[in-house]
C-alpha cells in the first residue's frame, strides 16, 4: 500500500492520530511518500520542519528515509570543500533557497553565495554558469535512482512502516518551479508550447497511451493486469436472518442496550458471526459491545495474556482471531477503519459486516473522515450512542443535537432512529443484510438512546397493524404508534379535530403522554414513531424531483400516505435540532410546528432539559393546540 502526500499535509492532525494509534503499528507493507518541496498554498514553508516530523514518524515505530540530493550534488559533496558545499546548503533558509530557482547565471551565483564560507564558494569556483543552476537544484526527489533505491529499502523492511521524504522542487521544470506563488499559476500558451516541443510532444499526441510496444508501455500494461481483479460477486451466500430478539423485554430497554444485545445475538448465528468486525475509540464497553466481545474476542496480530481472565462481566481476550478492533479515543481513527473495513471485500475480496460505535456527539471528530469513507464507496453501520440530551446528567459537554440533519444530509448514508427494540432489531438486520447483498450506498447511521423505553406501546402497535405491515413500514421509515381513534372510538364519532405528532427515538414517551392527555380535551392526537426520517424525507424527495424534471405532477409517496392518512397539522417531537423534522409539514401540505433541541449546553436530570426545550407531554399539548390554531 503505497500513498503519496504533500508535506504541508503533514500539518493536518488526522495524519499523527492515524500513526499514533497501535492499530497501525507494524504495518510493513505501508509506504508513504512525502512530496517534500517545503511550499504549501500560500508560501515557502518556514523553517523546515522535517526533523520534527521525522521524530515524530520514528517514536511511532516508522522507518524514515530521507531522499534529499541527487546524485549531481552527491558526487560534488565528495569532491574538495564538498562538505562545506553540503553545510551551506543544509544551512541555507528555506526562502532564500526556494528564491534560486528563478534565477540564472551571476544573479544565481550570487544570490547562492550571498554570506557564504570560502569553502563552499571555492566549491562550486569551477562550475559554469550554465551547469550551476541545474546543480543547486539537483534534489533526490527528482532523481529517479535515488528515489529507486529508497523504494528497495522501504520493500525490504517488513516489521514496520516506511516513510520516503523526497526533497523535490514544486513546479519542477515549469517556468514557476518554487515561486512562492506557484501554487495555481497558470502557464501561457507560449510557455506550454515551449514545454511541448522540450518533452517531444505535440498536439496530436500529447494525450496518447504510451505505445505499448515499449518497455514502458509493456511494463504499464503489465501491472494493470496484476493490479485488476473481479468485481465482488453480487452478493454473500449469507443470509442475513430478518431479527434476532424473539419478543420484546416485558422491563423498559433503551436502544443503546438493545443495540448490544442484537449484536451480541448475531454473534451466535454461525453463518453471520465470521463476517462481523466491531471497532470503537475507546467506548466499546460503554456503547454496550461487551457482550460481543466477550463471544468474540479482541484482534491482536499476537496472543496476549488476559490478566483479568475471571472477570464475569468482561473477557478481553487478545488474540489473531479477535473480531473487535479496539481504537484509542479517535473518532477520525475509528471512520478511517470503518471506511477500510467496509471496502475490504472491493479491495482485497474479503466481504466483512463492520460495526463502528462512537458516542454521537463525537460523529462530528470523525465526520471528515466519515465522508470520505461514504464517498468512496465503503459500506458500515455507525451506532451512535448516547444521542441528544438524554445523558444531561453527566454534563452538557456530551450533547448532540446537529447529529440528526448530518445523518440525513450524508449521501450513501441512511440515517435511522428507531425507539423501541423490535423495531430495531428488523431495522440493524435490514442494513445487514444490504450490505451483505453488496448493495450500494448501504452504510447505516443508528442515532441510539440510553434512556429505557416501556415496550408495551410497540408490541400494541404490531397486534393493531400485524407482523408484517409493522415490518414493511418500520423499514421504510414510520408507521403509526398510536391511533387515536382506535384508542378511543368516542372521538371519531364527535369529529373531534385531528393532530399528528410525529415523534422520534426517546421522546416517544412524552409523545404518548401528550396523547392520552389531548384525547381527555376532546382532540384526536395520532402519534407516528419515525423509524427513519431519511428514508421518509428521501421518499418525499424523489417523487418531488421526479415531478421538477418531468414538469408534471408530483408522485406522494405510499408511506406518508399510509402513516399521515388525514390532512391534519402535525407537531414534530426530536431529542436534536427541530429542524431536521420540520419538513414533514411542508410533506403533508399542513401547518407544524417543530419542536427540538435548539440550544447547546445544559445539564441537569432529562425532566428537567424536556422542560427547558418544551418537550414534556404539556408542551406537546400546548404546541397541537397551536398547530390547530395555525390550520
Ligand atoms: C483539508 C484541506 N485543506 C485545505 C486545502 C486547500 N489546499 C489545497 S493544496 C494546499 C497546499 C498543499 O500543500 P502541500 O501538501 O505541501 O502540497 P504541494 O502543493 O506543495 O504539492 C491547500 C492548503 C485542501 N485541499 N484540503
Ligand atoms: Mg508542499
């Protein structure tokens, strides 16, 4: 696995958190190459910092390779004053050496003498004008021999790492090679025209594959048959099966528990189990992995000693054959695995099911990482758990509430939060079972809860609407918790006024109650538990943009109309920022009003936090009432 960089990358922090992490130590089919021209952006980098990144890239168990002179400067280093040459360089400013290479002949030998000791100029007395420009320059990056062999000694070394820092020249052999404004300097047509006729190029031939009957056309060739292999087949000969809890817990379970609980229950189904790997930054017994862990044991390339072996709650069993990745405290670490693991069955035909934890206000550490996992095609599912305001008693640090619309928003991410375990369960199995079918963009965000759910509503809810029309709408994002009418026939009969309240992950409670307390005021509150307000908001969409671009009528999707059955005003309740369910007034063509956590910070105990963002059952009635009132 080879990688190059810019030096100036080297400054971005997920760099040292990746090296850092004893995840990657040992590493020894990794080679990176640093481009190491000293300019970034906007300027010469200065002073140089490659010792300390060449310390840095040690401590962390690398081989580092420092490709600086080619073999111009190399041969004259060994020639008289060589050495003092060689000091004068090495001493040099970065600046006042990026400078040089603009200019020519005297200017050129005095800049690069400005100061110097005798020996250095004695050094380069007898070099012509001419050959002196094109000597100062002579970097090992731009030596392909010297680069050739740093690439052998990086193959030889197999216990570790390597990283290549090649000296090179930025805009080599263009007229703005090292001004310090290169970096999107345009040439003019004169100046490509000269750089066509110097590299034998023209017009006609310039985008031309190399000829294939030459060595380099031969060798090309070559590896793009070694590096091309099948696409995956399809799919696993693996089934996922469609949920793994039989009934739901008679005692309330929140989701973060039942999410250990299912992972843990498929870690039992033999044709399931090989395929799962776990990981977390340093929260896997916290987000409740333990139980998987225990049945599957920690990777370690080595078997290492538990010490804490009788220990009944947790076995940290280190071992090859350990299924969990444990991380250090980094989230970007933890989407960088998960983007890996859930490519490795494109790149290296190993299917795999990854499973990533991470407390959910920390999604946001790894976000940028979380993207590029999901733009490349890489398919996880991401818990995140404990999600919104529900841990206020630890501490408004542990608070998210902008998680929601960053799942929503995510392309290639499907975005859900289910309240109770039933509908989880179908829900993590469904996005197993996605990515075991190879489909793609099938990597699942699961927004989870601590806070314990009576489970009585939901099993309520399947004897109403049977097993399967539960399944098929829980799957496609909602379905309809309580009905108001079938509650309490009375108020259908008086034509009492009708209020949806849509309501998602651990505000259901609260919902309910509001409920129960509007139908004693004579008004008929349905509540629809949104299991996925992606996959409603992506359903409204597409017919949406189906009718922009055909100009005709939009298509209402089947779910909103099966869930939203009468055109009532609806009040949405989330544990996160109220706008990321706001749009389901605009969906059902009726006034809403959005009800969230729109401010960042507070502790105290959940009560009290439902109280301060009106999310307790009095502030539901009191938003239906003025959703009625907007109609
Ligand atoms: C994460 C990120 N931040 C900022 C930029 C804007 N940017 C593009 S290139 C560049 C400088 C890169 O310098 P270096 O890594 O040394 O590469 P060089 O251009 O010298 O080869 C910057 C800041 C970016 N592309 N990505
Ligand atoms: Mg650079």
């Amino acid at each position: 696995f080879i990688a190059f960089m810019g030096d100036a990358e080297l400054d971005e922090g997920n760099i040292w958190e990746a090296i850092a992490d004893q995840a990657t130590q040992g590493l020894g089919n990794v080679t990176w190459v640093v481009d190491f021209n000293r300019q970034s952006l906007d300027r010469v980098v200065p002073g140089v910092k490659v010792h300390q990144w060449q310390v840095q890239f040690l401590a962390a168990g690398w081989q580092v390779i420092e490709v600086k002179y080619g073999r111009k400067l190399q041969a004259k280093f060994k020639e008289e004053h060589g050495e003092d040459l060689r000091a004068w360089i090495d001493a040099m400013p970065n600046e006042q050496y990026q400078s040089l290479f603009a200019l020519k002949g005297e200017e050129l030998r005095q800049r690069f003498l400005e100061g110097a000791p005798e020996g250095a100029k004695a050094a380069v007395a007898g070099v012509s004008d001419e050959d002196l420009a094109p000597l100062v320059k002579d970097l090992g990056g731009h030596d392909l021999a010297s680069m050739l062999e740093a690439y052998r000694q990086a193959d030889a070394t197999t216990d570790r790492p390597t990283v290549i820092f090649a000296y090179t020249v930025k805009g080599w052999g263009l007229p703005s090679a090292g001004n310090p404004r290169n970096h999107s300097a345009l040439m003019s047509t004169e100046q490509v025209n000269e750089m066509r006729a110097r590299t034998q190029l023209t017009m006609a031939t310039e985008w031309d594959r190399i000829p294939e009957d030459t060595a380099a056309g031969r060798w090309c060739n070559a590896r793009a048959q070694h590096l091309e292999r099948p696409r995956p087949d399809g799919h696993l000969s693996i089934a996922v099966p469609e949920r793994v809890e039989t009934r739901s817990p008679s005692k309330p379970i929140s989701t973060q528990e039942g999410f250990g609980r299912i992972v843990t229950s498929l870690s039992r189904d033999e044709a399931v189990a090989k395929y799962l790997v776990t990981t977390a930054p340093d929260v896997a017994t916290s987000t409740n992995l333990a139980g998987f862990i225990n049945r599957a044991g920690v990777y370690s390339p080595d078997e290492i000693r538990d010490w804490n072996e009788d220990d009944p709650m947790l076995k940290w069993s280190q071992h090859p054959q350990g299924q969990h990745i444990e991380l250090g405290i980094s989230e970007m670490n933890l989407f960088l695995l998960l983007g890996q693991l859930g490519l490795s069955w494109d790149l290296s035909n190993q299917p795999l099911l990854p499973i990533g934890t991470v407390y959910d206000p920390f999604v946001c550490r790894g976000l940028d990482a979380f993207i590029y996992g999901t733009y490349s095609g890489s398919r996880f599912i991401i818990a995140g758990t404990p999600a919104g305001v529900t841990l206020a008693p630890e501490g408004g640090a542990h608070q998210s509430t902008i998680t929601a619309s960053i799942g929503m928003e995510l392309p290639g991410v499907t975005f859900i939060e289910p309240g109770y375990l039933g509908a989880l369960d179908w829900l993590l199995c469904d996005s197993l079972q996605r990515i075991a079918s190879g489909e793609t963009d099938s990597s699942a965000y699961f927004r989870l809860s601590t806070r314990p759910l009576d489970q009585a509503p939901f099993e309520a809810a399947r004897t109403r609407l049977g097993e399967k029309v539960l399944r098929r709408q829980v799957l496609a994002g909602g379905y309809r918790l309580h009905d108001a009418f079938a509650a309490r026939p009375d108020l259908r009969e008086s034509n009492a006024p009708v209020v949806h309240l849509a309501a998602s992950g651990a505000v259901i409670p609260e919902a309910l109650a509001a409920a129960a307390e509007l139908a004693d005021e004579g008004v008929a509150a349905h509540v629809v538990d949104v299991t996925s307000l992606d996959r409603l908001y992506a359903a409204w969409r597409s017919g949406l943009a189906a009718g922009v671009r055909s100009a005709s009528v939009p298509a209402y999707p089947l779910i909103l109309r099966e869930i939203f059955p009468e055109k009532a005003p609806v009040v949405t309740i989330h544990d996160a920022a109220s706008h990321a369910m706001a749009w389901i007034g605009s969906a059902l063509g009726v006034p809403a009003v959005p009800l969230g956590v729109d401010k960042f910070g507070q502790s105290g105990s959940v009560s009290e936090l439902y109280e301060l963002f009106d999310l307790t059952s009095g502030s539901i009635v009191n938003a239906a009432l003025a959703a009625l009132a907007l109609e």
